[in-house]
C-alpha cells in the first residue's frame, strides 16, 4: 500500500491539547503591532512565556512582518491520524469578522511552510473563516464552539448555523459539534471566543468561568451558560464533570473593562501555564481548581495584566503543535 492509500485509509481527528506535543508557536510583539505604546512590558510577558514553554518542548517563534500576535486565530490548526500523520489546515483569519487589519497574520501560515518551518499535509481552507480560539476539541470526535462567534457578522455569511456544521464536521474530521448559545466577556473583541469560557479537560470534565455577583454585567449570559452546560452529554451519554472558575474581579483600561479570564490557559507536555490578573485570593484558587483537573502537571502562573490591555490573554498568544509533526 503506497503513502497516499494509507492517508485516504487512515482516521483524521482534531486532538485534545493535553495530547503530547511537539512545540508551540508565539507570534512576537514588536514597534509595528498595536503593542507599541507598551513594548517593553509585553515583551517581558512572552519572554516569561517562551521560557516556560521552551522548557519543555519546542518554541516556534515567529517574527516581522506580522499585524499581530494571536497565534491562536492565525496559526495552523492541525489534525492527526492514527499512523502519525499530520494534516496542517490553513483557515482564513480576517481579524474577528473584520474589525482589524489581518492580511500578513493571514499569510505567517504558508510561509512557515514554504520555509519547511512545520511538516505535514498543507490544507488551503483559506475560504472559510475559522480561528483556533473559537474551538475546542476532546480528541475523540466531538468539537466545542459557541454560537455568538461562527454566526458573528463579517465571518462566513450568508452560511447558516446548519451549513457552518457541516463544514466544521468536514474540516475537522468531527462526529459532531456542541454549540455554546450564551455567555460573552466585556471587552472581548473575538465575539465569544470559547477559550475565553470553556475549556474541554481530561476526564470528560469541563473547567467554565462563572460570575457569583448578580451586579455584574456578565452575571446573567455565564449564568445561562452554565446552565446550557448541564445539559450537555458525552458521546457515551453522561454528564460532563463541571468544575466552575472564578470570575476575575473587574480591571479597567482608560475606563473599559478588560476580558480577564482564567478559562485562557495553555496545556503543553508536562504543565499547564495559567493566566493570572495580580489577585492573589483568586488567582490561587483559580490555579488549584486548574491542578486538580491536571493531576502530575506542573502549574505555572503567568501575570497577563499586560496581555488583556490588548484583550486577549494567554491561550490566545499560543498556538501548539502535535508531537507527530516533526515525523
């Protein structure tokens, strides 16, 4: 049997992010990013962050020219099959429904192909919108993503929930896809990124964030959202294991509210890298939820103050690779 019969025969899937991993790509801050007026701190954030990664497995770095640094929106999202090939698919990223310049963000991907930089199948899936963060995956067929984000305008119209589905399914190799109706952070300029919420975890348990303050603007949409989450069963037909997050309390940037969140973390190969917002009551409690989701993972607090300034925070700065990828 040739390569090529074995790829046709084989089983492609989109894997969870606590599988192993070969590396993780950061794309760099620099004076021609929106990052300007706060270089020097931003940078000490990725330095922090590269240096746990680099750790642990490889670093991708990449550099100029780039209008921005989410690697999650921009970079490759990767499928893997049960031989240990990869199929590297290149969506098009136009800046969250075009609120934002995006044309050399959008090119990084064949670029680091071109240049060998990644291996695997490349995939120009360049006409549908879809960014990493918008996504998430338990590894084993199911795929996780909220309404308010693929049905946001300037991103696939005038594509239905229902044809958005089907090319999610087709794409990603999906049995299916759990869509998230409710639930968006202040400040977030994704539409509801699902990786600002929640986050699929070992075990069929589901980390969330969730408000305990009726005040807060956000109390009522991540009430509804929990609620939709209890509804929610596994492919085997159970419950999934809810573990709720605290909400940040509120931090404000030239009188707007930032999306902090703890939902943003980053699993790579032995560790999990957390965000944390300069709250030490929260920020530890938010960390030992996390560490009893990833038993023998290290945990590893990163303070992204600086990071939702431009209203992200530190998933949404990474993007990993599967550890087959350099096969």
């Amino acid at each position: 049997m040739n390569f090529n019969n074995k790829q046709q025969s084989s089983r492609w899937r989109l894997p969870a992010e606590w599988e192993p991993q070969w590396g993780v790509q950061l794309t760099w801050p620099h004076a021609g990013t929106d990052w300007a007026p706060m270089l020097q701190e931003i940078t000490y954030t990725y330095e922090e962050m590269a240096r746990e990664i680099r750790k642990r497995e490889h670093l991708l770095m990449v550099g100029q020219p780039n209008n921005d640094t989410w690697a999650r929106d921009h970079g490759f999202i990767t499928l893997v099959d049960d031989e240990g090939h990869v199929r590297l698919l290149d969506f098009c990223f136009n800046g969250w429904g075009e609120k934002f310049p995006a044309e050399l963000d959008n090119a990084i991907n064949r670029r680091l192909y071109d240049k060998g930089e990644v291996k695997g199948e490349y995939v120009d899936c360049l006409d549908f919108v879809l960014e990493g963060g918008s996504i998430e995956s338990d590894g084993r067929g199911t795929v996780f993503t909220t309404s308010c984000c693929l049905l946001a305008p300037h991103r696939n119209q005038p594509m239905t929930k229902f044809e958005i589905e089907e090319r999610l399914k087709r794409e990603l190799h999906a049995e299916r896809i759990l869509w998230i109706d409710h639930g968006q952070l202040t400040g977030d300029d994704t539409d509801g990124h699902i990786d600002t919420l929640v986050r699929i975890c070992p075990d069929d348990t589901l980390l969330y964030v969730g408000c305990d303050d009726p005040e807060d603007e956000q109390y009522e949409e991540l009430r509804l959202m929990e609620e939709q989450l209890k509804t929610f069963r596994t492919l085997e037909g159970m419950p999934y294991k809810l573990v709720k997050l605290p909400m940040p309390r509120p931090i404000y940037d030239e009188g707007m509210r930032l999306p902090a969140t703890y939902a943003n973390f980053l699993i790579i190969n032995g560790a999990v890298l957390c965000p944390t917002y300069g709250q030490s009551d929260l920020d530890e409690e938010a960390l030992h939820l996390i560490g009893n989701v990833f038993p023998g993972r290290e945990i590893v607090g990163i303070d992204c103050r600086s990071v939702i300034k431009q209203h992200g925070s530190l998933h949404c700065c990474t993007m990993q690779f599967p550890l087959e990828m350099k096969k």
